[in-house]
C-alpha cells in the first residue's frame, strides 16, 4: 500500500488506456508540431465531446492552459474576476499575470470555493473609472479548489452575470471531468450551453501523463492563440504524446470512467474519516477530494506514520485525494490504520 496516495492525484500513474495511445502513437515517423492525425483526431475527439464546433488546442499543463487562455481574453487594463482560492491566484505564481502583461486578479469569496455573485456584481460595479482595472473575465473553477461541484443551474447563472456585464467566461476545468461525472450531464449542458467562453480541460490528474486541452467555444477569441503556445513554450514539437492519449481515453470513455471511480473512492474515504468522531467534514464531498479538519495530533500522526497528504488550507485541515488509480481496499486499510492511531493519542 503506497502512502502517498491520498496527497494529489497527481501523483497517480498513467491509466493503461493513455499509456496504450501513446504506444501506437509511437510506431514509426510522424509529422512535427501537430500536423499530425493523432492531433487532428483529439481535436475532432473533444469536439463530438462537445457536441459543437470548437477551437482546441494542447499545451503541457494546466498553469500554461489558464495562463495563456486569460491572457487570450484579456489586454494588460483588464482585470479578471476569481474566487480568493481558485488556482490562478494561489497556485500559479502569478502565470496571468506575467502572459498578459499586467492584467490585474481580483478576488470574491464565495461558501465552499464557489463565487458569490452577490461578491461578484459588487466587484464589477463599484468603481467604473479609468483609474480602476476595468473587468473582462470572470473565472470560475470547475470542481473547485475545495472539491465542490457548480451544478448546471449555478454555472447558468454565473454565465448570465457574465453576459450582463459584457464578461468573458472561463472555467479552470483541471477536474472538469470529475464535476462531470459527479453530475451525470453531458460536456455542453456543463459548458458552451450555460454560458462558458473557454474551458482548459485537464487530463493529467486523469489518467494522463502530461497535457491540458484548452477548448474555446467563442473561436473568434481563439485568434493567434497558437502564437502564444509557441512564444510560452508550449507548442510540443512531438505533440502527438501530448493528444494520442486523449483519442484513447475519450474514444472509449475512460475519461468519465476514471472520474466516477476517482469520485466513488472520495466518497468511501470520507466515512472513513469520519469513523473517527474528532474528524470533521468541512466541505460537501462531491468530487474527488475530502476536506476535513481534525486535531493537530491526529494530523502530526499520521505524517509521523508516513501517510502523505496536503494541510495547506488552514490550522487542523488537511486535504486528501482520491484518483483513476485509487483502490478500495487501501482506503479500507487506511481508516482502519486511522482508527489505531486516533485511539493511541
């Protein structure tokens, strides 16, 4: 049983269906910097996903696909409205920032990582002048960073706030398929249908080696988008190891497959945990991840039993990860080692 599991998914391996694609992408001589089939049939791919005619392009993670995608909406005047915990402001070392030339992040709260619109409209309309970054885009994450679920109603209305104040609509979707499968709705009703301009679509905490897909369904704002991958470094030259891998996954729908199971697994761990009295749930599981606060001794515990898990969200919590590649039996394991530990305190 590997400790480490429950610290990101990241730290999960590539599913067998990916590593299968970037096999037969690897038989013989291809062509270079996505002139290639395995390029052309993602695209095409993730547009029946869609079920609309998208531009797509592939970059190699998901801090270029946010950075790049916002700089796409934005000139360096713009602002860009978030949650205060979305990725693009605590994680990415000011990446929007730097690709835009200055656009500015300004940040709303918002119950268990999900905006405020309330929080929002009051960040747009109260100042209009020259001397405040005027805001163009609204940036919403999908799951969030606290491992929440926006319904199809909710990213509506976000997307009609978006529309009343001529705002730009971007989902960070690094988990997109794990919200879709926690929902059971199709790729449209959770994007282009309720509002959203460009999704960064994430694979690698998926099943995937490396590679985001950054999906506009407002082409015109993905004019010269591909200038930017390659000045960011981002245009792969063997770009078919960056796409193979999507064809694979979403031609038998292992996409949504490693999701629900991701999701499944998050749910179990969570009544682990929560065998334990003095280990609170403080985020609705509803993704892949559990949010949990619990005692400072349990926690330093754990860690001295090299158990691997995140607690960068605050005093006593701490974060743990389910993936594809998340087994019942080790979650099972797990809560019954926590319950040993938990009673020796």
């Amino acid at each position: 049983m590997d400790k480490n599991m429950f610290a990101s998914d990241n730290y999960s391996g590539i599913c067998p269906e990916a590593w299968q694609a970037m096999g037969e992408a690897n038989a013989g001589y291809v062509n270079s910097y996505g002139d290639d089939h395995w390029t052309g049939k993602a695209c095409d791919a993730l547009r029946e996903f869609f079920e609309t005619d998208c531009q797509v392009f592939f970059v190699f993670n998901g801090t270029a696909a946010n950075s790049l995608a916002l700089a796409a909406l934005c000139r360096s005047y713009h602002s860009i409205v978030c949650h205060e915990t979305a990725h693009v402001e605590t994680d990415e070392c000011g990446a929007s920032e730097f690709f835009s030339n200055g656009t500015k992040i300004l940040l709303v709260g918002g119950e268990h990582g999900k905006v405020d619109l309330d929080a929002v409209t009051h960040t747009i309309e109260r100042r209009s002048d020259i001397h405040y970054p005027k805001p163009k885009v609204l940036s919403i994450t999908q799951a969030t960073e606290l491992g929440t679920v926006y319904s199809v109603a909710e990213v509506q209305a976000v997307g009609e706030l978006a529309r009343q104040h001529q705002l730009k609509l971007h989902m960070d979707g690094a988990r997109f398929a794990n919200a879709l499968a926690a929902l059971e709705v199709s790729g449209k009703e959770l994007t282009w249908q309720a509002g959203v301009d460009v999704l960064t679509f994430g694979g690698t905490k998926n099943g995937m080696a490396v590679g985001e897909a950054v999906v506009f369904f407002d082409q015109a704002l993905a004019e010269e988008f591909d200038y930017r991958c390659k000045q960011a470094g981002q245009l792969a030259s063997k770009m078919r190891y960056l796409t193979a891998p999507w064809v694979g996954m979403l031609q038998q729908d292992v996409l949504l497959r490693n999701a629900a199971h991701a999701n499944r697994c998050a749910q179990l761990l969570a009544a682990q945990l929560q065998t334990v009295p003095a280990v609170k749930l403080v985020h609705p599981v509803q993704a892949n991840g559990v949010f949990v606060k619990m005692p400072e001794a349990l926690i330093a515990a754990l860690h001295a039993a090299d158990w691997h898990f995140y607690t960068f969200i605050g005093s006593g919590h701490a974060r743990f990860m389910c993936s594809w590649q998340s087994r019942e039996e080790d979650i099972l394991s797990f809560g019954r080692e926590l319950r040993a530990i938990a009673a020796a305190i």
